[in-house]
C-alpha cells in the first residue's frame, strides 16, 4: 500500500464464512494527486518540442472530459441498483458487483477478514470496548484506500497519564452492508432494535482518516461496551458508598425489619409494634436505599452517555458522505484515477521515440512517482496500456510508441465525433466518415516517425 514515502505491507487471507472478502495486494495502486496537479508535474519534463507543452494541458482536460462522459452510464446503473436495494427488490447482489467493481476502479483495496478481527481485538484508541456481531449482516464489503503513519497519545488511567503509540490510518475507507432478514433474528430470539438494525436493510458510508485498530466502529451495529477499568470506576465507590448508607442510615431500618420477618416466622414470640415512629423508620430507610440506587443508575446511565457521546463524535467528524452521496465521490475519484493513469503512461512514452515495453513503462513511471512525489504505488501499467490503445494514442506489440499530442489530439476529437454522430460509432482502428470527411489521414504518425 502507499503509506507516504514508503510501501507497506499486509498478507493475503482466504475468503472465511459466509461473507464476500478477497486478498488484499502488497501496494495500494492509488496516486493520491489531482489530474491537474500531476499534469503541471508532468509538463515541467523536458520537451524535445515545448508546444507539445500547451497541447499535453489540452490532451489532459480533453482526457478527463472523455471519462466523465463514459462514467455518467455507470453513474445511472449503480444509482438504479442503490434504489433497488432500498426498496428490496435486489436479490441478486447487483449493488455490491457494481459497488465492488467502482470501487476497485477508483483504486480502493478491500479490508481482509483476518484484518477485521485483528482490529476487534486490538484495544480501541478511542478508549472504548467496542463489540460488533458480523452475523448480522449477509453481505458486509470494507474498502480502504491510501494510508499513513501517525504517533498519537493515548490517554490512561482516566487521563492520569499518557503514553505514545505510532498508528496506522486509513485516509479513505467505504463501508457497505446488508442486515441479514427479519426470519434471522426471529429464529435466534434478538431483538434487531436492540443492535441499532433494520432486518433487510441496505447501508453505505463513507469516512476520512480512520485508525485501523478502530475500523470496527464504523459498523452500525456496533455496540459500547464497559471495560474492567469501567467496572471497577464505577463499582468501587459504589461498594464504599453502599458501606457508608448501611452504617450510619440504614441500621435502625434493617433491625426493624429483621425484627418483623422473624415475627412472621415464628422465630420470636413477641410481636413488635407498628407504631409511628417505626413507620417513620421503615419510610426512611426506603427512601434512603431507593435514593441510593438511583443514584447508582445515575452514574452508570451518564457513562454510558459519555461514551456513545465520544463514539458519535468520531463518527461525525470522519465521516465524507451516506448513501447515494458515497457514489457520486467514488465515481469522481474512479475518473481521476483512470485520467491519470493514462497521462502518466502516455507523457513517458513521449520521451522514447524509440518506444518502451510495458515493463520499462511500469518502471519509469514508478521511479517518477517515487522520487518526484516520494509514493510507493503498484502503477497498473496493463491497464493504462489498454485505455491507450482504446483511445488510440498508441501503437506496436512488443514495444509501445506513443503517437504526438497533436495526433493524439486528432484521434480523441475523432472519438468525440463518433460518440454524438447519428452514425454507429467506428470501431477501434477505423476511421469515421466525419474523420474522412474532413480529410484527415488514414493514420496519424507516430513519436519519432515521419509523416
């Protein structure tokens, strides 16, 4: 994965249950950089001709405009999909393959099993046992996406004292789930109210910056749990508090009582009697324990607020969209990715008239990345090579020689043509009858080639 500088690692698991998880790679493919950004890095490499310059910034927005048109149809689908799913119409799984394969486009990674029990086993920073059934869910899809290193202090003993721990952070994470129906619960005698669910129900969020260890509250049935520090902050002064209200209220109460249950046991044979005063005694003593247990519940109610007031306050602040709004930034962030992956693959082929094999474009551009903007990303040098020679700007088999921004320029306009034409659109490698029309030829030269 891209950690800043440096590539982390994590280890692949097997899919486990009844629930859809895949391997996670080693690095991340994501290039955590605006298409503009990366354009003006791009654009400061040596040109052989610095027109070429001015036309790549042209190339990129024209590049950007062409994938935005493309995603509008996924757009339209993934929305209908959505809909579905809320109205429980979609028993196929549709959502999750189209959310899955977006997802995957704008270059997040799925978070493994083996992952997700780490972090439910792993002390929360945000100083809460957290627990979570993943039995309630028949399909549960947690994807991450760019992450970083951070040290933080932990606070202990109610804050006495701190210590020091390096993290690590998801800057993106995607969390979709489906609770499994109401026949479920039913049968397992749970109230799904109880765990904060909908039987059936469809939920998708979106978050910023999210510790792993913590990544298990981003689950909607997660639940607040006292740990022993709790208990014993709580049952301690209880049990002292208790001690005290025995001692110096509670005795002339409890001797009375103990007095009248042996009476109606027949363990004395003098009867006391209820005059006044013992009814004073008895109402005292009643009010005097009830007033100590309510004030108990009190304590114990206000802590459990205060903590599902700090889990909701990190849920509020690291959380980027819901719903049909997490669609709307993936496909943004899928069209920035795949623009990007083609001017990165593209630039570097300019610079070899001679051309480059996949393998020494995958390099060049992983080197550049890594030196010039210090990241470490797995560059998906099959799949830009593919969106090159479907947009035309490339050729050859073995080697890949980059046709000039200027013919690279005349096959996009030539592809805009196709799209808005009445005409069926060409097919790869073809001319249309608007590119012939104006008399354009058959085929543009390439870097290096003559006209």
């Amino acid at each position: 994965m891209a950690v800043k500088g440096r590539c982390g690692e994590s280890v692949p698991t097997a899919p486990e249950g009844s629930l859809r998880w895949t391997a996670v790679p080693e690095r991340e493919r994501f290039v955590p950089q605006r298409v503009s950004d990366l354009t003006a890095g791009l654009r400061e490499l040596p040109w052989a001709d610095r027109d070429n310059a001015e036309r790549f910034d042209t190339l990129s927005r024209l590049v950007s405009a062409w994938y935005h048109y493309r995603f509008h149809e996924r757009e339209l689908a993934i929305v209908d999909a959505w809909e579905a799913a809320e109205e429980g119409a979609d028993d196929s799984g549709e959502l999750s393959a189209e959310l899955t394969a977006l997802l995957d486009r704008a270059n997040y990674v799925p978070v493994t099993m083996a992952e997700l029990d780490e972090a439910l086993a792993t002390e929360s920073l945000i100083q809460l046992r957290l627990d979570v059934d993943l039995d309630d869910y028949e399909e549960l899809l947690i994807h991450r996406r760019g992450s970083h290193r951070d040290t933080v202090e932990v606070p202990r003993w109610r804050g006495l004292r701190t210590e020091q721990r390096t993290i690590t952070v998801d800057e993106r994470v995607v969390v979709f789930t489906r609770v499994k129906p109401a026949a479920w619960f039913a049968d397992r005698g749970t109230d799904p109210a109880d765990r904060n669910l909908v039987p059936g129900a469809a939920s998708l969020k979106q978050f910023r910056n999210v510790p792993r260890a913590d990544i298990e509250m981003l689950l909607p049935s997660t639940q607040v749990r006292f740990r022993t520090i709790d208990s014993l902050a709580l049952g301690v002064p209880a049990l002292a508090s208790g001690i005290a209200v025995l001692v110096t209220k509670l005795l002339p109460t409890l001797g009375l009582m103990f007095l009248l249950i042996a009476a109606w046991l027949g363990l004395r044979d003098d009867r006391p009697e209820l005059d006044q005063t013992s009814l004073v005694i008895l109402f005292g003593g009643a009010v005097t324990l009830g007033g100590f247990f309510l004030r108990q519940w009190s304590k114990l109610k206000s802590r459990r607020i205060e903590y599902l007031k700090t889990l909701s306050e990190n849920l509020y602040f690291r959380t980027l969209a819901d719903g049909p709004g997490v669609f709307h930034t993936l496909l943004s962030s899928a069209e920035q990715q795949e623009v990007i992956e083609v001017v990165l693959a593209y630039r570097f082929l300019l610079t070899e008239p001679d051309g480059l094999t996949a393998q020494q474009l995958d390099q060049r551009v992983e080197a550049w990345l890594r030196e010039s903007c210090r990241l470490a990303v797995d560059f998906e040098v099959g799949d830009a090579v593919d969106k090159l020679r479907a947009l035309d700007f490339v050729d050859g088999e073995t080697k890949l020689r980059a046709r000039p921004v200027a013919g690279a320029l005349v096959a996009l306009d030539r592809r805009w043509d196709d799209l808005f034409s009445p005409e069926p659109p060409h097919r790869d490698g073809e001319r249309s009858t608007s590119a012939r029309s104006r008399g354009r030829p058959e085929r543009e030269p390439l870097v290096g080639e003559e006209p």
